[in-house]
C-alpha cells in the first residue's frame, strides 16, 4: 500500500518529535519547509481523518495532534508550545458502561486551520473548528467553531479582542 507517513524531503522534524502510524489508514502529510520541534506528538486516535499540515507551518514543541476526523493547517501557520488539536470527542450519555467502553461521538468536520495563522501557547482546537486565514489566537484558549479571517481572539469561551490591519 501506499505510505501513511509522508514528509516533504525540505521539512525539519525533530529525531524527539513522535509521529505514529496509524493501523486504520489514516495519512500524515508534512510538507515542504514545515519545522516541527522535539516532543510533538501525533496520534491516530478517534477516527480515521488525514492530518496534512501545509507548507511553511511551524510546531512548537509539547503539541498533541489526535487524528480523529482529520486536521489540516494551510500555510504558514505558527503554532505555540502544548498546544492540543483534538478533532474527536468521547461518547460520555450512558452511566451505565465505562466512557472508555462507550466509543466516539459523530465528526463535527474534523479542524481546518487557514494559511498565515498563528496559536498561541496552551490552546485547546476542537473538533469543528475553522479557523480563518490570518486569524491569531491568544494563549491558553478554547477554540471551537468558526473563526473570521484575520481577527484576533482569546479566552475560554473564544471571543474577539481585536483585529490585524
């Protein structure tokens, strides 16, 4: 079959970082330029979505990228250190069987980053979460939902505190 891990033969990842193959399929595409630092971890986990990360992307160090229903940065993005991109959810209704047991709930779409984005350290992407072009997002935020091109949000719940000119 065809590779699961691809790297562009341009992109710097670091012996420390730990990309894991998956067993359900799921492809990890690092393109051209893309530097990724030591402890970053990528795990197929949630579901059987592709992560592909664009050219000229830089992850910092401590990053967790769980695949579940798919990531995909565009170009350019920054991301901070120990930051968690967690596009799957567990099932948590039932009382009656452990959440371990229960399985994942339904895709909200997986998380699409735009190009020339920049994350903040200790952010928490969820799944569904769009992220604009040009977007910032501040430290230690939850982001959830669609974010507008080139605003600038922060906070747990997100919300605009400015906008790049």
């Amino acid at each position: 079959g065809r590779p699961m891990i691809e790297i562009d033969t341009t992109a710097r990842v670091s012996p420390l970082a730990d990309i894991e193959d998956s067993t359900r399929g799921t492809r990890i595409v690092i393109g051209p330029r893309v530097q990724i630092d030591a402890f970053v971890k990528v795990k197929p986990a949630g579901g059987s979505g592709d992560v592909v990360i664009g050219a000229d992307c830089y992850i910092n160090s401590g990053c967790v990228f769980y695949t579940g229903n798919g990531i995909r940065l565009g170009e350019g993005v920054l991301i901070a250190a120990n930051c968690t991109f967690a596009p799957t959810n567990h099932a948590v209704t039932r009382r009656d069987i452990p959440i371990r047991k229960q399985g994942f709930t339904a895709s909200r779409g997986g998380i699409d980053v735009g190009d020339d984005v920049w994350i903040g350290a200790n952010c928490v992407v969820l799944d569904g979460a769009v992220l604009g072009a040009g977007c910032v997002v501040a430290a230690g935020s939850v982001v959830r939902g669609v974010l507008e091109p080139y605003k600038i949000y922060a906070g747990s719940p997100l919300k605009v505190i400015g906008e790049r000119r």
